[in-house]
C-alpha cells in the first residue's frame, strides 16, 4: 500500500519543519531512487492486476465453471486485502460463498472473512448489522 509510504513521508517532512532538531529525509535517506522505483512499480501492478483478475472472474463466469469462479472471487479479495480495500475484499469473500462446493471452501471462506473483519473492526460491526 503506497498510501501509507507517502503518508509517512508528508507527516516526517511537516515534522521537520515543525522540530529543526530533527534531520531531513534527504540526510537519511540520500538515495531515494529505489523508494521511489518500488512506489512506481508498485502503483503499475496495483492498476494492472485487478484488471487481469476480473478479466479471469468474467471468463469463468461465462463458462459456468463454479470452482474456478470461487477461486477467482478468492483471489481478487485477497489481492485487495493486500492493497488496504477491506469494504471490496470483504464482498468478494462472501460472493465466494455461493460457489462452495465443500465445507472446506466454507470454512476457508468464514476464515478469511473474519480475518477481515479483525484487521478492521469498524468494517466487521457495518457487516454483521
């Protein structure tokens, strides 16, 4: 999540010059070519991946094939718990729960679902209401 690297840059940069005690970034860090590579980098993936996995929901969707649109729900909830968007990694964990075959699925379901919810309380009191 390159939100919250930004965000942390910003808020050193206004403390800096709120305290003249503390060092800049700029001394710290001297080469901030790599930091700033991976927040590129990082930004590409996360505006080509969900494309690539939706693409893959729609195909599987249209072939009918339930476990392959299980996964694919599967998928796309954990890549945007991993980029902090809890609210849509959430409605794809449970629009997974129609395409359960086992209870195994359920139960990874369930799992993954309250993992959300833990990492985000506010999120899991608005879904159980």
């Amino acid at each position: 999540d390159t939100s919250l690297y930004q965000t942390l840059l910003t808020t050193y940069d206004r403390a800096t010059t709120i305290d003249s005690s503390l060092p800049l970034l700029q001394d710290i860090v001297p080469d901030q070519a790599p930091y700033v590579r991976w927040v590129e980098e990082t930004n590409t993936k996360n505006t080509t991946e969900p494309v690539k996995l939706e693409v893959e929901l729609k195909t599987y969707t249209n072939n009918m094939i339930k476990e392959s649109i299980r996964m694919a729900h599967r998928d796309l909830a954990a890549y945007f718990r991993s980029v902090g968007m809890y609210d849509a990694s959430l409605r794809h964990y449970t629009k997974s729960r129609e395409f359960c075959t086992t209870s195994q699925h359920v139960l990874e379901m369930c799992m993954s679902v309250l993992e959300v919810c833990y990492t985000v309380p506010g999120l899991c009191y608005i879904f159980l209401i």
